[in-house]
C-alpha cells in the first residue's frame, strides 16, 4: 500500500476514533420523545383478514398503534409505485411492516409486539427464480441488449458451451441499523434525521404519505454508519413510520432498528440465476453470446428493474463479443423487496462472463489469463450497447499485472502443488472491471452546491451528496479548500438538508464525489473570480481607502465588481496575490463583504454528453469506465473445504485520486465486502420463505483474518480522466467486482482435484459447497 | 442455614466508570451495560450493532473484582452489549471517551486517524477499545496478535488492512497503561457483602457462600444464574430471557480458583476462558491453539469456561476438548459436594445431570501424558468467532505403535456433544496410521445422527466427521 499519511484524514476521523461522532441514535432525547418500531408479517405471503390491536392499545407505555388507514397516500416506490408503506389487504414476504407502534419504552414497544393480534389465510408464497419462471410471476417486461446475429455466430462457432449460474442475494450489514427521528414542528411541519443515501426522496416520500407539502418536510443527513445501497431507496418507509408518529402525537419519535429485525425487514442485493450460451473458436476467442438474467426482485420493483439494466449493460466486462444477445427479467417472489447494493447489476453480469471464460479456459486446456487477454476490449471498439472504449487501458492493466502478480510462475508452482494432492488444493485466476459510472436513468445524474465564505476565511460548503463512510465530504472540502488555498480543515461540508439543496439525487452509483464535488467546485469558483475582481480593484486603490471604519464612514466609493472584467489572481497559502501586490485572504474577503460582494455562491453540475434509449438498448450511457483487475490465489482444505486467500493483488485506474487514503480504503473495503459476498455470507431461508441468518452470529461477514494474508493494492499510474473532477474517477462500487477472482480462483482451485466438479459452483462458495464439489457431490 | 447476615448485605451495586464511582440500585442494575451507558450516561460513544457479541461495536474495557485475589484484573477488552451491569459489580470501567486526555487523542487513536482507520466510524470506537486492550503491557506487538486480538470486532467499510496498519503504526512508547489514569482502587470490604438488590418484581441475589447460593437456587428453583452472560446476555436482549431472579456468583472466592497442581487442573465456575487459556498455555498447547479459534477476546474476557460447559449446547466448543482429557465436573448441592465425569453430564438437548439446588463449582482434569496425540477441530461457515457446524477432539495413545487409548468426541453430529466409544474401541489395538479410517468410516457414520440446518446439511457433517478423523489420522500416523 501507498504511504497515506502525508494526506488528508477523514474529516470526520477525530469523532470516529473518540466516539464524539453522532449518529441517529446518539442524538441527546429530547423532552417527550417517543420509542418507535414496527411491527411485521411473520409469514411469506397471505391475505390479511384482520389485524387487532385492542390489546395491544391497553398497554400502559404503548401511545399509539397506526395502521395501513392513518396513511394519505400507501404506496410508494423509487422506480414504480407499488409498494404498500404498510400492508393492508395482502402480506407479500417475511419481515413486511403491517404496524407502527410508539411507547413510552423500548420495553413497551416488545410488549406490543407480543399483544397484537393477526387473522390471516395464508397464500402459497412464490419462493425462487425457478418457481417464478413456472408461474409467471414477473416485475415490468423482458428487456434486450443485443448486436449482431447470435445465433448465426453460435451455430458456426467451433465451441459452445451453456449453462446456468446462480448468484445468491448479500446483506448490506450497514454496521449503523435503520434509524431516523422525526420532530414536529408548528404549522405541520416535520424535520427528520434520517440515516438514508436519499434526503430528497425521504423528504418527497414522508410529504405524501402524511398529505404534507414537500415544503414543510426537511430531511437532514448528518453522516450514515455504513449504507452500501441499502440506504438509497429502503431509508424511506422507516422515516415515513416515525413521521407518522411525530405527527400524531406532536411528540419526536425515534425509530432505530435492531440488527434482527434490519435484517429481515429490509431487502438485500438481487440474486441473480443467469442462463448462457456461449460460442468461440480453438484459441478461446469469444465469438458470440446469447444470455437470459433472471433476477429475484423481492415482493415489490424497488430498484430492481434499474439493477437488471445494469447487469445487461456489464455482461459483457471487460471483454469484446461481436454478436451478442443478453436479455433480462426481473422475478417478483415472496422474500424482501431486493434493492441497491454496491455494484448494483455490475457484478452480476460480470460474474457470468468471468464464469464463462474460467469453462472456456478448462475446454481447451488454455490458461484463463490467455483467454482473458485474447478478448479483452481494445481501444475504439465498441460495445454491446454502442459506447466506444476509449483508451487502452484495460489490455495494458492485464499485462501489468500478471507480471507484477508473477503469474506465470506461480501458476507453475501451483500445478506441481496440486499434482501432488497432498491436504490442501490451490487455485489462481484473474479478473478485471470495467464498470461505467453514471447513473443510466440520465436525469438522476445532476447535483447543486452551496458554498458560504465566511469572514474568518473559512467556509461551509453544502451538497446533496451524503456522508456514508466513503469520505465524499473529506473529498469536497479538499476540492474547495484548493480553491482558495487553505487548509481542508478551514472548509466544513455541513449535514446534508434538503432546505439547502433540493432535488438532490441519491448519493449512489459511485458518483457523489464526481457530481457534488464539481457542484462545489464550480460554486467555489464563481466566488474566487468575485474575489479575484475585488483584489484587483483592492490593488488598484490606496490602501488607505481600506478598512471597516472607511467603509463605515463612506468617504470611498463602493468597488462594483458588476463592471470590472474576469481577472486571474494567485490564491497562495491564504494571501492573494498579483505581482508585487499581496493581500491576505482574510482581509480581502472583508474588503468583499464591506463593498457588498457576495461571498456565497450556489452552482450546479451534470455529467454532459451522455444518453441512453431503454427501448433501443443503444446510447452513451456512461460518462467514462472505472477499471481495474486483481490476481487472487486460494488455497482449499481438501478434508474440510476449507479456503484461505493466500495472495491478492489489485490494480485500479483510479485517475489521479483526489485522496489517496480514502480511495485506498475504498478498494481495499469493496473488495473484501465482495470477498464475503463470494464466499461465507450464506442467506439461508426457512422453506418458508423467512430468512433464518439475521443476525452476525450466523450471517458471516469476513472478519479480520478472512482478508488475503498477502495483500496487494496499487493504482495504475499512467491513468489520466481529464473529463472528470480534477482528473479523478469513481472508486466507490467498482472494486467490489474484483473479488469475483477468488470465487474463480476457488474454482480453479476444485477443477485440479481428479473427483472435482466446480463447473456447478454457484455464489457464495461455502465451505460445504466446496466440500460437496470436491467430493464430486454438488 | 444461611450464613450471610443482614449486616453483610447490600442492596446496590458499585464500579467505577471513567475513574467516577456510580452506585446503582433500581431498574438500571437489571439493564446490560451498553444501554446504561447510552441511556442514562450519555456515553453515546459505545455502539450497539448486533447486541449479541459478535460484532464488537461495544467493546469497553474492564477490570473486574476477583475477591479470591482480593485485587481487580488488569484492565480488558469486554462486550457491553450483552454485559449486565450487576456482573460488573466491583469493577473498574473505561470506555472510548475514556481514552482521550482534555481532548487530545491517545496514541491509539491518532495512529487510527493517521492510517484512515475508520470510514463510516460506527464501528470504529470499538476497534479503538479492542486495540487498547492489545497495547496495554505490550511494548512490541506482531501482525497476527493484531488480528487475534480483533477477531471480536467487525468492520463493513475498510477491509481491516488500515486497521492493522494503523495497530502497527502504533508507537508503544507513547501508549500509557489505563491503569496510571484510571486507578485500580476498588472496595474490598464492600465487596465481602452479599448483594441482595430488588425493583419491583425482580431481584439479584449475589452471596458471599457456595450454600446460600445452593440455598437460594433451591428455593427459587426458576432463577437464572449468570456468570458471563455471553449465551445469557444475547437471550437476554432479544427478549427470549426475562427473568425475575438473577443470581450472580461473583463474590464467592473458592470459584475463582484457576489453578494447576502437579498434574491436576482445576478451574473454578468464575474462571474465564482468558484464564483458563492462560492456565494450559504451555502444558497443554493443543488447547491454546485451539482457544486462539474460538470465540474473540472479548467473549473470552467475560464466558467462563463451565459457563460453555453448562450451557449444554451440542456445538460448545469446549465440551468435546474436556471430555478427550477425562474432565471430571465437581458439583455442589444440598447434599454437599459430589464429582462426575463430563461425559455423563448431558442426559439429552441441554438437559444436565444436575439435582435440584446444585450447581457446577469445578472442573478437573489431568494433563496429558508426554506422548498423548491431542488435536481439536472447529469447522465453521468463518473460521474466527462463529459457532461450529461440527467441532472434535481427538487423544490418542500408542505403544508400540498399537493404539492404547482413543478418545474421539464429536459435537454438532446429535443432540449432545458425543464420545463415539464404539468407535474408540475398534481403534485399541490398531496401528495409528491412515488406513484406520477406512475401518472407522462406517462405524463413525453409524454412532452420529446429524441434522440439516442453518450451518449445514447432514451430508455435509457426515462428510466433516469422518474426514477430520481422516486428516487427524494421517498427519499423524506412525511410521
């Protein structure tokens, strides 16, 4: 790793480390306030005959119990609205919000729980991909991203190989539950803290379904403990909930969830099952592929119809394929509406392409890493949905990185290692990213800034990105801090609130620090070149016409910086400076405010030039491509199934990083985040359709051992994104995707074993799958 | 007969928080310890995740009172998610606001925020509480104590290699020891008085004597006894435990015996895991390596080693270690003192072979003979604090290169942990050599009955059971 030390901390670094830091429920109680929690559907799916609450109600701490009927409006929805806030006619997954209830104790709020009374008939419930394909049981239509003739080229292709690949679902675990708290204020007004990636659609979502302006609901976003996705569409009901309540009652009502009860109310990442046809020629040359994605959408669209967009337009990766054919339909089944998570569909598709190459590689007995390079994309060629691939990136990170990984013998000593088939099997693969950042719905991709100077010098800057962990407000202050040339510690990027910027989009789809931070930017720049005009009218006065007791006094004329032209100043370590002529920062940002210059600007940015038609499945959907690759060797514990990651090495073109520290973090945090998704996060379900591991003590998240003993990261030096903030790129999601080279690996690992059968392996490989594989079982 | 008087009885608990004494008596004593810190302390800088002491957000520190030693621990790591307050009676407490002097950080967490050791920051405190745990008495430190020593605490956002960066980043020589800032100064007098505390309909009892806590259990047969509440403590918050009489055996002395006489250990009911880990570190290092896997630091700072024993979960991960060592349990009753072997302590699913007032005071076991084969499994979906799919301890003992003594104990295959001693007995006799599985293989298949469940199929501990036996045989197989 990179030295960081001599960068930027998080900004919120000191509050972490000392506990100051404050999150939703670490706000101090206020006078009144009010426990809240809701109560949910034990069963899958079910026609609600009624629900009692009498007993419930006579609960001395109980204050109120409300249902499906104290709500205006009962259905929301980020994409389609359709799914009830609270379910009144028909309960469609485990886990699904039929109750509100506030106490007066936490104590109260289980004694509810326990008193209230459901009437149900339950309804066969839809359980799995398998089973919705059967019974139709569809969100939205069948979607196609195609070029070419497929099943010409599939039909002439020397090779073929089909299959099918299943991917299970993640839980987000956010380490910070769902939590928000909602005050009333006069004339019905709600101010609401929510721990959500989306203030705008927070604010949007409680104004409708309380019958409220959306102009006398604000939702503030200090900072989230975690959110991956899981905070970007599903933070809304929960701060609908407790809203309700603050308006019932004129109490604030707080409502933090328990980690069981996160888990099985809220959706997770979809699980995909992808089908596949694949053709190609002697040298492992991928000649044509015909695809169907299903995904599991949960009970309800969500974001799911957006995800299975995103896997279509990644099915692709790293990789050119003349004739292609991918189309994608979202399952709607009986568990938790399923919903964003780092990576959205990216990993999906890409996980069966790399699947796909790890086949080809074992057919024809050629190295992985040879085929990976035969078909990697090449400048100026285009992809399946008609972007161009505008540099030579990928090709060179390949060659890169198999020698700084010394690939090739270590792939030796791996043979000779397995041929001996002593306890332990080893295995080793390459994958590479290629994932596109912008959203792909066009309009989600704008953003606005304020930024307040203040007479000391330093400043406030205000966006609708939100804080989660990945220091997008550490990013932003440095952006403008550089602006004026001060300290990043003189510039303080405030909660988000939805009364300062309004219409925000969902901090999301890796790109809050590209949109808010060139918001800010530019924000900061209008107010530099006012300042700039006020120093060269400053420079060109006596200095005695300066000062608070002159302005005072109105003996000088007042600078009018309306009529002097765009002048360029030096901004250096908190003087302005212009030739010989100095002026600190300070008194000049004085000399501003006493000539009536504002030193508050408000700017706006959008990502230009991309597009994307849904119906054609033909655009620029992206604004550029985050790429990268990573070498991972594994090494399975034949008795056991057992599997360490002994080695990763992880190469990112990350342009030149605004901050190298956190966008280390970044990688080294996704990749492991994916690591537990590809191997020991195992959702395991009640053939009932109720997720039995919603809780750490059996969803397993990679714990510190778990990470690759040797781990190495680096940044591709030569990378330039002269399109983006300061020559940037997104880092958020796309090292997550890395991590599908030890799940490969893993099956590289399994196919060296003479009984192994790791061309079923599915995600996530557990230690049993592995054992199963390796016993010729699965 | 009860020997404790009223004059030796008080009806409040005491420990120091942050160097301030607190006294607590009321609905606070019944609470965890989190929840008083959060709720009535505003000390929001402890976290509550999971509430069940796996993800270590609540990590604290703490020295507790050891009325054998007269003196309080050293200062450790502990969850206070699931620590109730009144087992920290006579302790001493720090936690993340702490650690700061007048608002300077401590070494720890400068390096923390030098190294980006925190992203979203929730469950940063607790990985700076579990460090401090590592740095106190400790001037060097190695990568893999960094990670033994966070096996307790779970981190979303940064992939943990800024966390170990930042451990060893640490400059020792600017780490002060909690205790010069926070005295260890409890009131040993105090703490020779029985505790009696009662709110509303609830009570906790904690005597000072082995027969008024038989006599308490007798008459009040629907009490709970907690000792470290790591099983307790999780049933607890989430609602499935809700005692009204809570007994506590921190103040009787010969409890705390953790000790080895010639050959013999014996560990009392208040012995942690910590310290039992210690006590057969270097006689028996089969168990210490085995420790190192099981559960985190926290956990084994607080459960106590018959706590795991007398919870009687077919996948305690020490029960099949105790029974391949003969572990005899030593258990104390209206009827006074009686021993029996571990193996005949579990009649089915969490049933113990206990009467009615008695309680485990002891364990006793030998150590192994100089040229005792001794290896422990844990198989589990993580390798580092999580509960087993199949756990299992193998003792062998050859002469002559014929078996002379085979203990193979197996948990997570049946409703109780389970020597297999049909199994054990086609072993004497046999060369110790891999080709012995292929004789044990159906014999294994036939003495377990494993069920299918969240942590794995019954296919999948058949397979486990018999391969672990094969590996154990094979790496050490006799030439």
């Amino acid at each position: 790793m990179k030295s960081t030390k001599s960068v930027t901390p998080h900004d919120s670094s000191h509050g972490h480390v000392s506990g100051q830091a404050e999150y939703i429920d670490d706000r101090l109680f206020t006078a009144g306030e009010v426990f809240v929690d809701v109560y949910y559907s034990a069963v899958a799916h079910a026609r609600i005959r009624s629900v009692d609450c009498t007993e419930a109600a006579k609960i001395p701490e109980v204050l109120c119990l409300l249902t499906a009927k104290d709500l205006k409006v009962n259905v929301w929805g980020s994409i389609f609205h359709d799914q009830p806030l609270l379910a009144d006619e028909v309960v469609r997954y485990v886990g699904e919000p039929l109750v509100v209830i506030a106490a007066k104790t936490r104590e109260g709020l289980l004694k509810a729980k326990k008193a209230i009374r459901l009437d149900l008939q339950e309804l066969e419930p839809v359980l799995s991909i398998d089973q919705a394909i059967a019974q139709k049981q569809f969100i939205a239509g069948t979607r196609t991203i195609a070029r070419g003739d497929v099943d010409q080229a599939l039909a002439s292709a020397p090779h073929r190989l089909s299959g099918v690949i299943k991917i299970a679902g993640q839980d987000h675990f956010y380490l910070e539950s769902q939590a928000c708290i909602a005050y009333p204020k006069e004339e019905d007004q709600i101010e609401i803290h929510a721990s959500s990636q989306h203030p705008s659609e927070v604010q949007h979502l409680v104004a409708e379904a309380l019958g409220l302006k959306f102009h006398q609901v604000v939702c503030i976003v200090k900072r989230m403990g975690g959110g991956f996705g899981g905070k970007e569409s599903q933070a809304g009901p929960f701060a609908v909930y407790a809203a309700l309540v603050a308006q019932k009652l004129k109490r604030p009502a707080r409502l933090v969830l328990g980690k069981d009860d996160d888990m099985q109310i809220t959706g997770k990442r979809n699980p995909f099952q992808n089908h596949y046809e694949v053709g190609f020629d002697d040298q492992g040359k991928i000649l044509a592929l015909k695809a169907q994605l299903y995904s599991d959408g949960g009970a309800y669209a969500d974001l799911s119809t957006a995800i299975m967009e995103r896997a279509m337009l990644h099915s692709d990766n790293a990789y050119y394929i003349p004739h292609i054919e991918v189309k994608g339909q979202v399952c709607r089944t009986n568990t938790a509406s399923n919903t964003a998570f780092r990576g959205f569909g990216g990993p999906k598709g890409m996980l069966m392409i790399e699947n796909i190459i790890e086949d080809i590689a074992r057919t024809l007995s050629i190295d992985a890493f040879d085929i990976r390079q035969k078909n990697v994309y090449q400048k100026g060629q285009k992809t399946h949905y008609g972007q161009t691939i505008e540099d030579d990136v990928l090709p060179e990170l390949f060659k890169k990185v198999r020698q700084s990984s010394d690939y090739d013998n270590r792939r030796k000593e791996i043979t000779a290692h397995n041929r001996r088939g002593e306890k332990t099997y080893r295995g080793l693969s390459v994958t590479a990213i290629k994932f596109g950042i912008s959203f792909t719905t066009r309009f989600l991709n704008q953003a606005s800034a304020l930024v307040n100077v203040h007479m000391d010098g330093t400043a406030q800057v205000s966006t609708g990105a939100t804080e989660m962990g990945q220091g997008v407000n550490t990013k932003i202050a440095q952006v403008v801090a550089e602006v004026f040339s001060i300290p990043a510690s003189d510039v303080r990027v405030m909660p988000t609130s939805t009364e300062k910027n309004h219409n925000t989009s969902a901090t999301a789809a890796s790109s809050g620090s590209d949109l808010n931070g060139q918001a800010a930017l530019k924000a900061a720049l209008q107010i530099r070149e006012r300042l700039s005009k006020v120093a060269k009218a400053v420079f060109d006065r006596p200095s005695s016409s300066r000062g608070r007791a002159v302005a005072g006094a109105g003996t000088v004329p007042e600078i009018d910086i309306s009529t002097l032209p765009v002048v360029e100043m030096l901004f250096q370590d908190g003087q302005v400076i212009d030739g010989p002529n100095k002026i600190s920062l300070r008194e000049l940002i004085e000399e501003a405010y006493l000539n009536r210059v504002s030193l508050g600007a408000m700017d706006f940015y959008r990502y230009p030039g991309i597009h994307f038609n849904k119906e054609t499945g033909q655009g620029q959907p992206f604004f550029y491509f985050t790429n990268g690759v990573a070498v991972s060797e594994v090494s399975i514990d034949r008795f056991t199934g057992e599997a360490k990651v002994l080695r990763s090495d992880v190469l990112m073109d990350l342009g030149r990083p605004t901050n190298e520290g956190i966008d280390m973090g970044q990688v080294l945090g996704a990749f492991v985040q994916g690591m537990g998704w590809m191997t020991t996060e195992n959702l395991f379900y009640s053939g009932k359709g109720a997720l039995l591991t919603y809780s750490p003590s059996t969803y397993k998240i990679p714990s510190v051992h778990d990470i690759p003993r040797d781990f190495r990261v680096d940044f591709w030096p030569r990378s330039t994104n002269e399109k983006n903030l300061k020559g940037s790129k997104a880092v958020g999601e796309p090292p997550l995707m890395l991590s599908i080279s030890v799940w490969t690996a893993i099956k590289n690992a399994i196919s060296s074993h003479p009984q192994g059968s790791g061309q079923n392996m599915s995600v996530p490989a557990t230690q049993e799958k592995i054992l199963l594989a390796l016993n010729g079982l699965l | 007969m009860n020997p404790t008087t009223t004059e030796q009885i008080r009806d409040y608990i005491e420990f120091w928080l942050n160097g301030i004494r607190h006294q607590v008596k009321g609905a606070a004593a019944f609470a965890t310890l989190s929840d008083y810190l959060r709720y009535e302390c505003q000390l929001t800088g402890t976290k509550v995740v999971c509430a069940e002491g796996d993800c270590g957000a609540c990590t604290v520190m703490s020295a507790r009172w050891n009325p054998l030693l007269q003196k309080n621990s050293s200062y450790i790591s502990l969850n206070s998610c699931i620590a109730m307050l009144f087992l920290l009676d006579g302790a001493h407490l720090v936690t993340v606001e702490g650690l700061a002097e007048d608002g300077k950080l401590c070494e720890v967490q400068s390096s923390m925020v030098r190294n980006f050791g925190g992203q979203c920051g929730f469950c940063t405190p607790g990985f700076v509480m579990s460090l401090t745990d590592l740095f106190e008495n400790k001037s060097e430190v190695t990568k893999k104590q960094v990670q033994n020593s966070l096996t307790g605490n779970l981190c979303r956002c940064t992939g943990y290699l800024p966390i170990l960066q930042a451990a060893l980043d640490v400059n020792t020589k600017k780490v002060k020891p909690l205790a010069s800032r926070y005295p260890l100064t409890s009131d040993a007098a105090l703490m020779t008085k029985a505790l009696h505390l009662r709110f509303e309909d609830k009570e906790i009892f904690a005597p000072t004597d082995l027969e008024s806590a038989c006599d308490y259990k007798l008459k009040n047969p629907e009490v709970v006894i907690f000792s470290g509440a790591t099983d307790l403590g999780v049933q607890f918050n989430k609602g499935k435990l809700r005692p009204r009489k809570f007994m506590s055996l921190h103040l009787i002395s010969e409890l705390f015996t953790c000790a080895k006489t010639q050959n013999e250990f014996i560990i009392g009911a208040k012995t942690t895991l910590a310290e039992f880990q210690k006590l057969v570190q270097k006689d028996i290092p089969a168990v210490d390596e085995f420790l190192n896997i099981f559960a985190s630091p926290q956990i084994k700072n607080a459960g106590t080693l018959i706590g795991n024993v007398a919870n009687g979960s077919p996948i305690a991960d020490t029960t099949p270690v105790l029974m391949a060592l003969d572990t005899e349990v030593d258990v104390f009753g209206p009827q006074g003192k009686r021993s029996l072997l571990l193996k005949d302590l579990y009649l089915g699913y969490r049933k113990l072979n206990l009467q009615p007032g008695e309680i485990i005071t002891h364990l006793r076991f030998q150590k192994p003979s100089a040229g005792a084969i001794f290896k422990n499994f844990k198989i589990s979906q993580r390798r580092d604090l999580d509960i087993s799919c199949v756990n299992a301890s193998f003792l062998f003992e050859t002469k002559n290169n014929l078996i002379t003594k085979a203990r193979i104990v197996y948990g997570g295959v049946g409703p109780v942990t389970q020597r297999l001693l049909q199994v054990e007995q086609l072993a004497i006799g046999q060369p110790l050599d891999a080709q012995l599985i292929s004789r044990l293989k159906n014999p294994i298949r036939a003495e377990i009955h494993p069920i299918s469940d969240a942590r794995g199929t019954a296919q999948f501990r058949h397979l486990l059971a018999e391969n672990l036996l094969t590996k154990f045989l094979q790496e050490n197989a006799q030439p």
